[in-house]
C-alpha cells in the first residue's frame, strides 16, 4: 500500500513530494467492474478509495514499524490532486503546469512535461489558488493504452491576456509525451442551453476527471464565487476530440451551481451514467415539490444524475435539492 503526502517547500512554487510504504510486492491500485482499465481518484469510478488488491493492510501492520518515508522529491508548484501510481510510475501534476513521472521505489524523476504558462491568481483577484493556477484536478488514466488524461489552465499566448483550459493526453510508455490529436481546447457552448458560451476565466477544474466509455469527462466551477459562472461538464473523446458541453444552469443570465465536490472526482455507478453535486446560486425553478425524476434546469444546491445519450450529449435525468 503507498500513500502520498505533500509538503510545501522553503521556496515559493516547490512542493515535496513525500511516499509512505508498507509490506512487500505493491502492486498498483486497480479500478471497480465498471471501468477495469483506469487509475483515478479514489480508487474507482464509484470513487470508494477501496484498493481492493492492498490484501496486506492491516491496522498491524501500519503501527509494526515497516511504515514510513520511502522518498522526498521535490517538484515545481503546488500538488492538490491526488497522485495516481500506473506502469510503474508516480504521476504527479502542479499548478506551475508541470507534470511528472517518478519512480515509485526512489522518487527519482523520470520524466516532465511543461505546459503552457499558467494563469496567475492576481488576474482575477481569487487568492484561493496562488500564485499560480495551472493543474488542480486529479487526472485519469487509461492502463489499456497507457495514456494518462489531464487538464491545465493556462494563458493562450505568452504570459498575460485571454486564458484557456486544454486537455492533454500524456503516453506513459514513451516519457509523457503528447498523443496525437492532443491537446484539446475546452471550449463552446452548451448543449442543453445553446444560448451559453463556456467562458473559461471565470471557471475552475477541481474535479478528478472521469474516464467512461472512452469520453474524459471534466467538471467546473468557479474561482471565490466571483460571476458570472455556472457548473460545466465537458466530454473530450479519447480520439482527441470534444463530445460535448453540458451545464447546470437554465437561461443565459443565470449565475451558481458550480460544481466543486472539495476536488472529489465525477462519480459513475454503470454504463454512461454520471453523478455529481453542486454548489449555491441558480435557484431551482420550481414552485413546490417536483419528482426527482423531472430534474429543473437550473440545478443548484443540488445531486444530480445525467445520462449520456446516443448523440454522446448529456441529458439530467434524476436529482435532490
């Protein structure tokens, strides 16, 4: 079983990177039925942090002595993703945009990547991530094809002006390099709300990402509640393209229900089926009780069901408010 602890450094943008060991022969963590090939947040899709292949940890043996620092490593900017251990490596990502392999017995570093420049907290005054806000969420990996699935925050060109959220697919087996067809720019309009344009500046990814039925889905909210914002689900496809743009609010001029989860990852308990929460503002249009099955279009403060739809469009299909 290892743990992952992160310390911020001395030094400002350093973080280190701490691996905690116990027992003998780890074997990386695996995924529920529902999605067998993926290393994600919390374990599996159902999001259990159950590694049900970790048959040696017990109370015992954590408190025996044999558990305890394996390595510190030391890697550019914040970690506040959960790091995922696949194909013998620990991936780590910052908000400095970097994103790191690491050799799970000495923390030795195997490969990086650098992305483009990340957006820094003082251009929209939100002091919830600073200095810098690049990588937040916790990535996903498909261990049938090697690729790990990230998404950064970065400015467009150069160091200042209009900013963007790109999805990157990083192949394990050749240094993280860039797979074809990647990266992917998140951006539209919605669905659902067609009149509603993705407006990446006001909206922050700290979900863990989830990997269903080979579409990477990624969630949004917002930075401090600062509007307008709403909450987002986009879809990109595993061949490098977007599938869809979902959100949680009913009209153009509505503002809310962000969808945060304190980073947890999307969660799915079956074939094309997603569930998450949101956060306040875009008041459910109702007056009264309605069944959950007939879910409002604005979904604030509220569970939410969707179900992916043969068009690969998501439809809200049950909720509770």
């Amino acid at each position: 079983m290892r743990g992952v602890r992160l310390k911020q450094c001395a030094t400002v943008g350093c973080a280190l990177l701490s691996l905690m060991v116990i027992g003998a022969g780890v074997a990386p963590p695996v995924a529920w039925a529902a999605s067998p090939t993926g290393a994600t947040r919390g374990a599996d899709n159902a999001r259990t942090g159950w590694y049900p292949d970790q048959t040696s940890l017990t109370p015992q043996l954590v408190s025996g002595g044999t558990f305890g620092q394996l390595f510190k490593t030391a890697v550019s900017g914040s970690v506040y993703g959960q790091p995922l251990v696949d194909d013998n490596q620990v991936l780590v990502s910052t908000e400095t945009n970097h994103a790191y392999g690491l050799d799970p017995e000495t923390g030795a570093i195997q490969w990086s990547r650098k992305f483009g420049s990340p957006v820094q907290a003082s251009t929209i005054g939100c002091a919830d991530l600073s200095p810098n806000m690049g990588i937040t969420s916790t990535p996903v990996v498909d261990t049938a094809t090697n690729t790990e699935y990230l998404v950064d925050n970065e400015y467009i060109s150069g160091t200042s002006g209009p900013v963007a959220y790109y999805m990157h697919a990083l192949n394990l087996a050749n240094n993280g390099a860039e797979q074809p067809g990647f990266p992917v720019q998140i951006q539209g309009t919605a669905s659902n709300h067609p009149g509603l344009a993705f407006n990446p500046y006001y909206e922050l990814q700290r979900p863990g990402l989830l990997l269903l039925g080979g579409v990477v889905y990624v969630a949004f909210g917002a930075h401090c509640d600062f509007t307008p914002y709403q909450g987002w689900i986009a879809g990109v496809s595993e061949a490098g393209h977007l599938s869809t743009l979902w959100t949680t609010v009913g009209s153009s001029s509505a503002s809310g229900a962000g969808i945060w989860m304190s980073g947890g990852g999307l969660v799915s308990d079956g074939p094309g089926q997603i569930l998450f929460a949101t956060g306040n503002g875009a008041s459910t249009d109702t007056n009264g009780p309605i069944p959950g099955s007939t879910p409002p279009s604005d979904l604030g403060e509220s569970v939410v069901r969707l179900a992916v739809q043969a068009d690969n469009s998501l439809k809200a299909t049950d909720f509770f408010s």
